[in-house]
C-alpha cells in the first residue's frame, strides 16, 4: 500500500497548495484597489485629478499654443442641486494662471451637502492640470435655497504634451451621505480650531487634504 | 493545518475506501434521494452535474426565447424593459453559471478518472458537497426573479454603478447566489487538480494524459486563480451596497472602472474556462474518428497552457471605450491578437489529424466538425473586436452578442454535446440512435446559424445590445434571429429524448464502443460499473 500512502500524502499537498493559492488571489483581488488607485494617481490615467492643492509655479507662459479648456457639470440623483459654470469653455496659454467661476444653487428648502467630483480628459492632461484652487477639494454645504458661487484657479503646466489642444474637465456632483458628513463636520471642526479662515475657499486650502481624506475613508 | 494530526475515523474511512477498496465489498448504496444526497462516486456525481447542467440550459434557454420573442418585432409587445433586462441577465448567469461550467465539471467527474485510471475522485466527499452547492446556489438566483423589485438587471457583467447603486433589492442574494457557485467551482478545481496530480495510473507521466485531463488540469488552475478574485469584486459590491464602502462610487473616493478591471481579470479567464474543456473533448473524437492519433500532442498541451497564461494579460480588451491611455489600448490589442497563434495551432492540428484520416460521421464526429468551422468563425470575430479603433464602433453592438454566442453555443455547448454522444455508450451501455442524434444535429446547426449569424450584420449596421426596442431597420435580422431562437431551442427537446431513449436502452454498446478509440476508459465495461480502477491498471504507452 506504499503507492497508496504515497497518493494521500500527495493529495493532501496539493489541497494545501491549492488553498494556498486561493487565499493568495483573494488577498491580491483587494490588494489591487490600493494598486489601482496608486498606479492612477502616478499616471493618471483614470482622469482622477490629485485632490490638492497645488502652489503656482511662477515660469514663463508659452504664449505660441492656446489650449482650449472645457468645462461640464453634472449633477447626479438624490441631490437636489444645480451646478453652473460662467463659461462653458475658455482659451489658455500653459503657464499662465486662469480663474473661472462655478455657481452651486440649491433647489430645495433644507440644507445638504455634497461634493463634485472631477475627472479630466484626455487622461494624459491630468497629471499637467494643476489645481491652485478648487471647491472639488472638499464637501460644500448649502442652505436651503442657497446659492454659492466658487472659483476655480488652475494653471496647466508647461510641459503639457504638444497633442494635446483641448483638455475636457468633467464635475460631477454627489450627495454626501449622513455618516460621511459627520465624519467631515468633526474634521472641519477640528481644523477650524487651527484655522480660522475656514470659509474662505482660496486660503482654505492647508487642511482640505484632511477633509478630502474624511470623505474616502470615513466608510 | 498541522502535518502531523492522528488519522479521523471518517476521512480514513472514505480514503481507505477509496485506496483499497478492492479487499472489501462494498456496502449497499442507501436507497432513494439518499442515495443521490450522500453519493461520493465520481460516476454518479457526474451524471447528477450533467442533469443539473441540462435543466438549467433548459431554464436559461426559455429566458433567451423570451427575450428573442420580444425582439421578434421592433416596438414593445410582450414584456416591460425592466423584465427583459432581468430575462437577458439572468439568461447569461445561468448559461456560464449553472450549464456550461457543470457540464464540464460533471463530464471531468465522469471521465477523468476513468482517463488516468483511477478508482474515483482525489476527494469524493468535497465531490459531493460541491456538487449540491450548486441547486441552492441557482435556486437562490432564480428566487431573485419573484422579490420584489425583481431579479438581477444590470447584465451578466454586473457593471458597477447598476449593480450597486442602481441595482434591486434583490442583489444581495444574487451576490450570495455567486458566491456559493463560485465556492462550488473552486472545491470541483482542487478535487480535480489533486486527483490528475495524485492519482494516475503507474506508469504514465503527464505528457501521457489525454488531452481532456490536459486541458482540465489548466483550466482548474484557471479556476484556482480567478474564481477568488471574483468572489473578491462580488464581496466588495456587497460592502458598497450593504456597509457604505465606496470602492466603486466615485462619490467616496472610489473608481467605476476599477470594476470593471477587477472583473475582467476574473471575466477573460473565465472564458477560457469555458473553452479549454471543449478543446479536450473535440481533440479526443476527432482522432477517434478520423483513426489516426492526433496530430501534434505536445504542441496541443503548450497552445492550452499558453492561451491560459496569455488570458491573464488581457482583459482590458473588454474595455477599450473607458478611455485607456494609448499605450495600453495597444498592448491590449496586441496581446490579444496573441492568443490567436494558439489557437490556431490548435485549428491547424485538429484539421491535420483529419487529413487524409478515415474519417466517418458518427454524431460525436459531426458535433467535434461543426466545432471546429463554428469556433473558428467566432475566433475571428474576436480578431475583429480585439482591433481597438474597430471596437470603439462594435463596442456593445450585437457584433459583440453574435461573437460571444458563436465561440459559446457552437462552441463549448456543442463540445458538450459531442462529448455526450461520444461517452453516453460508456455511460449507459447504449449507443445513442444515431438517426435521433443526426436529426438534432442538423437541425442544431442550421438554428444556431440562423439565430446568431444574422447579429453580426445588426451589430454591424449599429444595433446596440441589451435593449428590448430597436430602429426599424434591424428587423429583418431580428425575424431571422428569432424564428432560428426558436427552432434551436426546440431542437433541443430531440438531445433530452435522444439521452432518455439511450439510458433506456438501444443498441448494447461493448467495451471499446468507437472503433479508432484509445483512451484507457474503453478499457472497462460499457456501462462502466459503479467502481472502477480499484486495482490501478497497467498503462501501456500509446504514441503521442
């Protein structure tokens, strides 16, 4: 019976490795979303413009190319809210800093929160998109009925690809949930004992990596 | 787990069992439901995975029947959208879930030890409870269709957004349903690795397995590999539906597209799985018939493992619209276009075996030849989709339905098939008739054409998938599409007469039931008894 034994001892074996290999996989298909989002915020191939702020870089604007920026807005289910921009597109040398306005209204009378999220085409422009300021840094509150109207200051960077001529910045607008705007007050709170100027957007801009955080993990 | 934990009484009873079984009768199989509850014998399993698998091709088969019957004619006549999404859905669970995969894994529970010589599976009693997760996992699925809000609706491919955010109620139990099929596949593939690993006969070496063990070896591998990484994307949909995770809701830091990553990785190599087998099948009737030994053994065994290593290098090709970088839009396409060289070694071997064979047209022949011209036709619609600047117009078109069906019903459905015909004399003692066999075959072949060649001229002209209204100018193709829906669906009925006739009785069959055949199951009884092997038999090389 050696043969016998010797076919058990090789089963149970191969179970183990085989299970082995299972637990690998399934690890490795969660492993992947950390990957995912590292490898995307390195290439930023997934339009996912890195949520903070950048300082001006002072350098000379390439006044020979004019890169036409587009901007659209959407606004998603659940939020009753109308997101506006003042102009749908605009001319700009790399470089040079630009500022355009973006209005948020409220159409119901209570107050929620919500947060636009930005994507940016064609994904090899949004490592070269640099965002000064921007009100997609953090959660916006509004009252009922409100009306709030933001800036977005952004520059592109000199060395954006020379196929690129028209970048296409997509906000979309989601409804912040109850647990998340918890999490994100008690973060707001916490950084407005360090930081007074907390309703100021442009000078707001030194905790908002914490309050963007609040909104992806307070899950 | 301890190396060294002292013998359990039950495990060394059904593993002595197992090994020497031949020093002791066996006891009497308990009689009725329990009989088929507590089984652990390979055979019977097996039959119980093929009639499983045949009742659901059944079910998932009267869910495209009507979806085609409201296709019939454009405008909306005999159900809402809402439910011809949850019939298109559940029409694809259902066929790669609970028909294709079992059938495989029942014919692997049947045939492969039989192939290598051995008296079951490595682990009978996981064999059995992998088998009867599978009626309570679709059981569950089906149930999803009388919750309220209905079933799942949000396609096969369970893209997330809709099948978080925007899917029904019901999607919790469809993600249960998935998980304990999943489990289901994963116990078949470590039960049939540690039985082709661990159990061959003396004597013969891995490059002496016929190629149906072959091909099951790496697609249980596949299985292996992939089957955790979608219980992990169906685990994360759960987490984003139930516990407010966002690993797929832009709105919380997650990403739609991971989604889609995550589960291509698991979806390309899934279609392998539901290939490779077939390959087996076809490339063990083919010599049979033909009388010659099969053309480039080796070359077959290196193509499998090839195309299942390449299949793990691009799933992206299912995604060429979600606004890849170039460079990956390239490699996507190249790779793919890779796995067409395997392929067609493949193609180029099963066609050389036949030349100048000879040849004859038993059923399992004629289904092993129609696989062969229709897969290949279907492999070339693929060439076409994995062209990244052609998909961006076939994207979601019916091109990529009529693709799909071509590679999956002529293709693995019709590799079951041959197989069935092919082993149903081992089975049962019977030959099947033969003029029952031949009329289902080309009834079978003339409705699949007629169904699904007509979907690449729609898909072509721009008719998108999964909607139950179209422009008017599809309609024609529809009609032919739909009356072919249904004369291959009740051409099916003649396959179930034909399998009933023969486990009754018919022609008696003996040992070696096909002339040309050489694999070592024609080497026990026809109907194989309900042990086999139990002295593991002396294996002669053949030439490979």
């Amino acid at each position: 019976m050696d043969s016998q034994e010797q076919a058990r001892v090789g089963v149970r074996r191969t179970v183990i490795r085989t299970i082995a290999v299972l637990i690998g996989m399934f690890g490795f298909a969660f492993a992947l979303v950390p990957l995912y989002d590292v490898f995307c915020s390195i290439t930023g191939i997934n339009g996912k413009v890195d949520a903070t702020a950048k300082s001006v870089v002072h350098e000379e604007v390439d006044e020979s190319r004019y890169i036409n920026v587009q901007f659209i807005t959407r606004g998603s289910p659940g939020l009753p809210w109308q997101m506006s921009v003042e102009m749908r597109q605009m001319s700009v040398h790399p470089g040079q800093m630009a500022e355009v306005d973006f209005t948020f209204t409220n159409n119901s009378s209570s107050e929620s929160w919500g947060r636009a999220v930005p994507s940016v085409s064609p994904s090899t422009a949004t490592t070269h998109l640099r965002k000064i300021s921007c009100f997609c840094f953090q959660e916006q509150q509004l009252q009922g009925n409100e009306r709030l109207t933001i800036p977005l200051v952004f520059q592109l960077a000199r060395d954006l690809p020379d196929d690129i001529n028209t970048i296409t910045l997509v906000y979309t607008l989601y409804p912040i949930e109850h647990v998340i705007q918890n999490a994100a007050l008690d973060n707001t709170l916490k950084s407005s004992a360090n930081n007074e100027l907390i309703n100021d957007p442009i000078n707001n801009l030194s905790n908002t990596p914490k309050n963007n955080k609040a909104a992806g993990e307070a899950i | 787990m301890a190396p060294k934990l002292p013998p359990q009484p039950p495990l060394q009873h059904s593993t002595t069992a197992v090994a020497d079984g031949q020093s002791h009768g066996h006891a009497a199989p308990p009689k009725g439901i329990f009989r088929w509850l507590l089984t652990t014998n390979h055979k019977e399993i097996g039959s119980l995975y093929l009639i499983f698998s045949l009742t659901m091709f059944f079910i998932g088969g009267i869910f495209a029947l009507v979806v085609r019957a409201e296709l019939f004619q454009p405008g909306l006549q005999l159900v809402e959208p809402e439910f011809f999404n949850q019939m298109t859905t559940m029409h694809g669970l259902i066929m790669v879930f609970g028909a294709v995969m079992p059938a495989f894994t029942g014919l692997a529970n049947w045939m492969i030890p039989l192939q290598i010589g051995a008296p079951d599976m490595a682990l009978p009693r996981l064999n059995n409870f992998s088998f009867w997760l599978l009626p309570v996992s679709f059981t569950l699925l089906l149930s999803t269709l009388l919750m309220p809000g209905g079933g799942p609706n949000f396609g096969w491919t369970f893209y997330a957004p809709l099948s978080t955010n925007f899917a029904p109620p019901s999607t919790t139990f469809f993600i249960l349903a998935l998980h304990i099929a999943g489990i289901s596949s994963i116990l078949g593939a470590i039960n049939i690795i540690a039985t082709i690993l661990n159990m061959r006969a003396p004597g013969m070496r891995l490059m002496d397995m016929p190629l149906f063990v072959w091909t099951w070896l790496i697609t249980a591998f596949l299985l292996i590999a992939v089957m955790p990484v979608l219980a992990g994307v169906i685990t994360m949909m759960l987490m984003d539906i139930n516990f407010g995770t966002s690993f797929f809701d832009a709105a919380g830091g997650g990403d739609p597209v991971l989604f889609q990553h995550l589960f291509w990785f698991f979806g390309h190599p899934e279609v392998y799985i539901m290939i490779l087998p077939a390959f087996g099948i076809v490339s063990a009737i083919i010599p049979t018939f033909a009388r010659k030994p099969l053309f480039g053994y080796a070359s077959m065994v290196y193509a499998t493992a090839a195309i299942a290593l390449l299949s793990f290098l691009v799933w992206a090709h299912h995604m060429f619209i979600v606004g890849l970088p170039l460079v990956a839009e390239l490699f996507f396409m190249y790779s793919t276009m890779l796995i067409a060289v395997p392929t067609g070694v493949k193609v180029f071997n099963w066609v050389t075996t036949l030349f100048r064979g000879s040849i004859s047209f038993e059923s399992p022949m004629l289904f092993a030849l129609a696989f062969v011209v229709l897969f290949t036709i279907g492999g070339f619609s693929g060439l076409m989709l994995a062209i990244a600047p052609a998909d961006f117009q076939y994207h979601d078109t019916y091109f990529v339905v009529a693709h799909f069906h071509y590679v999956l019903v002529p293709g693995a459905i019709f590799a079951i098939m041959a197989g069935v015909y092919y082993w149903l004399p081992k089975w049962t003692g019977h030959y099947p008739n033969e003029k029952l066999a031949q009329w289902h075959f080309w009834f079978s072949i003339i409705g699949v054409n007629l169904t699904f060649f007509p979907m690449h001229f729609a898909g072509l002209a721009g008719m998108p998938r999964r909607i139950p209204d179209y422009a008017l100018q599809f309609a024609d193709f529809n009609l032919l599409s739909s009356i072919g829906a249904f004369f291959f669906g009740a051409s099916q009925l003649l396959f179930v007469l034909g399998v009933i006739l023969c486990v009754r009785g018919g022609k008696k069959a003996p040992a070696k039931a096909w002339e040309g055949a050489e694999d070592l199951e024609w080497t026990v009884p026809s109907p194989a008894p309900l042990h086999t092997f139990e002295t593991p038999p002396v294996f002669h090389r053949t030439s490979h």
